[in-house]
C-alpha cells in the first residue's frame, strides 16, 4: 500500500517516518518549501522535527497532484485547514486517515464530517492516541487507535502502518475517536493553566477527572462509544498532553495560567496548539447538544481575556453536586 502524508508538521513527519521505516517509498506534502527542500536534500525536518534523522525513502512535495499515485493518505494539517487543502487534492475513492484533531469553526464539525462532504466517495479512517511527535520518530514504544467502520480497509491500514515500537489498535467508533482527540486538546490547556498558575498537583489530577468527565457526556451526546473514550484517544491521549510540556496545548495554558494574553502567546508560536481554536467551537457544539463542559468554558473565558482568578474561583464556586452527573 503507497502511502501519502498530506502535512510537512512535526506529526506528517513522524507519520512518515514510521510508514517508510521498512524503506517503503512514502510521499509527502508539505506546505513549506524550505521543508520540501530539507526533508529530500538533507533526510530532515529542521523547521518542524529537528530532532529526527528521516528515511531516504521519503520523498517530500509542495504539489498536492504528487500523491495522485498514494493508495491511502494520512491527513495530518491543522483542523481549521482541512476543508481548503481537501479541496484542492484529488482523492476519489482513496481511503483518508484522519490525523488531525479539532472541530471546525463556522460548521461546528468533525473532521471526518469535513472530509465526508468535500469526497463522498472516499473511506475515513482516524489514527489517535497519546502520541508526541518526537518520541513516535526516534522509535519509543507508542500505542494508538486507527477507527475505520470498514473492517477490511482497516485492518489493511493497520498491517501497512502498525510497527513493533508503533501499536495500533482497532476501532470501528471513528466518532469516538475524533472527539477524544478534538477535547483533549481544549483540557490540555486547562491543566496548563493549573500549572502555570501554580495550583498544585490536587488540581491538576482534578481537573483531568473532571474534564474526563466532560469528554464523555460531550462525546456520548454525539454518538461516541465509552470504551472509546476510555482508550487510548480519549482518556489515553488526556492523560498524556495533561501533564508534559511537550504538548503545544499545555505550554500554551502554561502561559495562559501566568497571565500572558492570549493573542501574544498564539503569535509567538510557529506551531499550533489546537485546543484555543477548538475551545469556543466546542463551546458552542456543547450548548448545542445541552451538555455541562464547565472546565472548556473557562478555557475559553481565559482565552477571550478573562483574569486567571477570577475564572478559577467562578468555578471552584459552583454549585456542589453529585459526581456521576
């Protein structure tokens, strides 16, 4: 199975990596030229991925029209971009392996229901979990799920992709897996915030069993199965980017919790911490649906300028209630 990565970030790359590390050719796209021009002259990613030595076997494009020949591709941009670049690619009926994790703006959609409106006709799978970039292309042991409804195209993205240090797991709960990765990212900077406010360990494993909690009403509203939620790109993944400074959502609440305005820490940044533009869409997708998701409304107060103490005592001044609500 050829396989294309639409997304030159530090995620497309480790994705590459681990699909040519058995010197499978794999192709992929990227948007910048100078990260074009050093993952086919040099074997690296400088801008995204410094860190890895990549495989000779890839080849790296600024065309989309380049991956006409790929027999599955993995869709690895920023979720808000998703619709524009799927709009320009020609996928017909080749399966899509959805990597990116958010809710689109304006339509209050999955990525998945974006892909499925721009190409019908294409399969949708979706690979999450607790998966750092830089620990999945050096090699460490990581586990994931890849969801397809399709049991043959999934279990054959499985065998192409799955690796003895890359463990991938079967789903057939897409939605499922979507929705963990798309909250995650909003939690994530919550704890952040707890840490760079300087709350203390309590709080911050509070706040991962609450937000957990919220995950699952949200996801359960929107059809997700619990054990999906449970694994590892849900309960998985917020257990992971909660707690570590390498995730782009908690160094972003870090300085959020340290009272850095919102818009310079987004501005300063050459990548994207997904949960600030996933929080107010989330908001609004909550509302929606009639689901309680206190822990992302505060994440968005703190985003819209909101001062750090007043948004936490808002909600440790909630009403007490009982925990299985």
């Amino acid at each position: 199975m050829r396989i294309g990565v639409i997304g030159g970030g530090a995620w497309g790359t480790a994705l590459a990596q681990v699909a040519a590390a058995d010197g499978a050719p794999v192709t992929l796209w990227a948007r910048e030229p100078e990260v074009v021009e050093a993952i086919n002259r040099r074997h690296c990613n400088e801008l995204f991925l410094p860190s890895a030595r990549l495989s000779p076997s890839i080849t790296a494009t600024g065309s989309l029209g380049a991956l006409a020949e790929a027999e599955a591709l993995l869709v690895v941009t920023p979720a808000q971009h998703v619709r524009a670049i799927l709009a320009e690619a020609a996928v017909g009926a080749t399966p899509l392996v959805l990597c990116a994790k958010g809710i689109e703006a304006g339509t209050r959609r999955l990525v998945g229901e974006v892909a499925a409106a721009i190409h019908p006709r294409a399969p949708l799978a979706v690979l999450s979990g607790p998966t750092f970039a830089h620990e999945v292309a050096a090699g460490l042991p990581t586990a994931a799920t890849l969801a397809c409804a399709d049991p043959a195209i999934r279990d054959a993205l499985i065998a192409r992709l799955a690796r003895p240090a890359f463990r991938l797991y079967a789903s057939d709960d897409v939605i499922g897996a979507e929705i963990g990765g798309a909250v995650k990212n909003v939690l994530a900077i919550a704890c952040g915030v707890v840490e760079g406010a300087g709350l203390g360990q309590n709080a911050r494993a509070a706040l991962i069993a609450r937000g957990f909690a919220e995950m699952t009403r949200f996801g359960l509203a929107r059809g997700a199965q619990p054990e999906t939620l449970a694994g590892l790109s849900g309960l998985g993944d917020l257990v992971l980017t909660c707690s570590s400074t390498s995730s782009r959502n908690f160094s972003f609440g870090v300085g959020l919790g340290r009272g850095t305005p919102a818009a310079r820490l987004l501005a300063d940044r050459r990548t994207v911490a997904e949960g600030a533009f996933t929080a107010p869409v989330l908001r609004e997708a909550a509302a929606e649906a009639g689901v309680a998701m206190p822990v992302s409304e505060a994440v968005c107060a703190l985003i819209d300028g909101a001062p750090v103490d007043a948004v936490i005592a808002d909600l440790l001044n909630r009403p007490l209630r009982d925990e299985r609500g």
